[in-house]
C-alpha cells in the first residue's frame, strides 16, 4: 500500500490510523474528562501551570508562542488566576511593555498537586507492562517526538564495528528505505539477505568488515566492506537513514571502508550502485570512485541503470582468502 498519494500529501488510511491512535490514547490517559487529574484545571491550564513551575519568572508573550495560545485565551486564565492569588504579573525589568507572570506560593502548591498527580497516573499506566514492554514504549514515544517536533540538526555520530542484531537491522531498513523511497519491491530484500547471509556464512575478519553509523545510540547508516577476489574487495549496503543525511555519515562509512581495505591489502575497492541514488553518487565521487561502466536493467520492480565504480588502492599483500 503505497505510504503517499502521487503528490506526496498522506494516504487517507495513514490520516485514519494516526486519528485512531489520538482517540485511544486521549481516551487511555484520562484527558476527556471536564477536569484533568480529578482537579478543577483543564488539560490546558494544567500545562501553563506546569510551564510556570518550571521558571522562576515567564514572559507571556513567550509562554502563548511555546504553547500555541490565542492571546486572549490565556489572558483571561491568567486574569482569573491573579484573581484567585495563584500567580502575579508585572511589567518586565528589562522592557516595562513586556508582561511577566509568577506562580506565588498557593500556585506552586496547586502545580505540585498536578505533577504528582501525573506521575501516579503514568506510574499506573506502566504497572502492567514489562520492563521490556517499557523501553519499547519510551522509544516508541520519542520517535514520535522526533519526527513530529522540530527536527533540529543531526547530532554528533559515531563509528562502531558490527554487533549483535545489527545484520538484521540493515536488511530491514534496507527494504523499508526503498521501499518507501524509490518503490522498490521484495526482491530487492531478498537481494540484501543473501548478501547479508553470505557476509555471515564466510566472514574472515581479515578481509572482510563492516560498521554502523549511530546518533543518540540508534542506527543511523550502515556499510560492508566484502572480499570480491584476491585482490578486489568490494564495498556493499551503504544505507544513511533520510533523518541522518546531510550530517556527513554516509562520506565517513565510505571512508572507514576505504581504509579497512588498504589495511587488508586490496589493490581495488569497487561498488555497484543504480544512477537514481544520486546523492550517494555523490559521495563515492568524493571518496575518489571512478564510474566504470553503466547497464540498463530491471530489477525490485523498477526500469534502473546499474553502475560499477571503482577506486584504485595503494598495491600492497594480498589478503589471505
């Protein structure tokens, strides 16, 4: 079922999956209700509060942009606050024609009320769940956050050899890459599995590597770097994940791979990519890659132009088979 319609907006049944999700979990953590957490203070005014809380002094026009509220809105919930002495406003220090806001004593009092509330209430909903159950939900979770936030610049990535669990992971992500990307079908999963089982049926550490890229300790990319013959090895699966290009990852896979086969003694290192993956084209020809040679074909469902490039290695022994 493809994920988009032809001009890229959401597939109907992807806007009805994620509105199903918002009325079980709105319905799940108790937010319909007329007041939130057994209190008198809606949803809304429970987040101000906790917002408030969470700072010794607010500027309101900062606190209405962060939480997206109309300006009149908040300024009658503050109003009727500072009616009920849970908070006080002023003119700011710094600009008298801004107004700040601060939560007094009885506020706090109020706030902490909320937040313990909360936390009983999220303590309850995690009772039933397994220790696992609760790492999946957690990181279900903020891979929401992720990629429904602000999507701020990639961080700081690191470089590791290949553990446990991770062959698995680049065959999948591979085929959910493609797949959603360039429509390519199960054959090309099929083709990343035998590469993949072939790595693991005849892996010699002498010849033959592999690495994964990670930011925030997720997989962000992948590489192997594979014995072709004596003297050629061969680099295969490069794969960046979308939310990870553009932070130099795939360049700095291509590099580690150049270098394990200049150790490893190779006199060549080539590759076979398809001219559609323009921007890893891109990065081969950084790397020194010289396009060999290109082929028409069909495959993973697709017309495509198959290319082989190659990048000539300082000579040196050849690696033992």
């Amino acid at each position: 079922m493809s994920a988009s319609t032809s001009n890229g907006t959401p597939a109907a049944t992807h806007v009805e999956e994620v509105r199903a999700f918002n009325r079980f979990y709105t319905t799940r953590i108790g937010v319909l209700g007329e007041g939130h957490l057994d209190t008198p203070y809606s949803l809304t005014e429970a987040r101000i509060l906790f917002e408030l809380a969470h700072r010794d002094q607010t500027e309101v026009a900062e606190l209405r942009r962060q939480l997206a509220l109309d300006a009149s809105y908040l300024s009658r919930i503050l109003a009727r606050w500072e009616e009920a002495g849970l908070v006080v406003r002023a003119p700011s220090e710094a600009d008298g024609r801004r107004q700040v806001v601060t939560l007094t004593e009885e506020g706090r009092a109020v706030s902490s009320t909320l937040d313990a509330r909360a936390s009983d209430d999220v303590s309850g909903l995690l009772e039933g769940l397994t220790q696992e159950e609760r790492h999946r939900l957690v990181a279900a979770m903020g891979l929401v956050s992720r990629l429904l936030g602000e999507r701020p610049a990639p961080s700081a990535y690191v470089i590791r050899p290949l553990r446990a669990g991770d062959l698995g992971w680049i065959v999948h992500r591979n085929a959910v890459v493609y797949a959603e990307e360039y429509g390519w079908d199960a054959s090309y999963e099929a083709l990343v599995a035998r590469i993949v089982a072939d790595y693991i049926d005849h892996h010699d550490p002498r010849c033959e590597a592999g690495w994964i890229a990670e930011i925030d300790g997720d997989p962000a990319g992948a590489v192997l770097c594979v014995r072709k013959d004596d003297r050629t090895a061969q680099l295969r699966l490069l794969l960046v994940e979308p939310a990870a290009r553009g932070s130099g990852v795939g360049s700095r896979l291509v590099e580690e791979c150049v270098r394990f086969a200049r150790r490893a003694g190779y006199a060549d290192l080539v590759l076979w990519t398809n001219d559609v993956l323009a921007a890893a084209r891109r990065v081969y020809e950084r790397a020194g890659f010289v396009l060999e040679r290109s082929e028409p074909h069909r495959s993973f469902g697709q017309d495509l132009v198959g290319q082989w490039w190659r990048l000539g290695l300082t000579p040196g022994p050849s690696p033992q088979a």
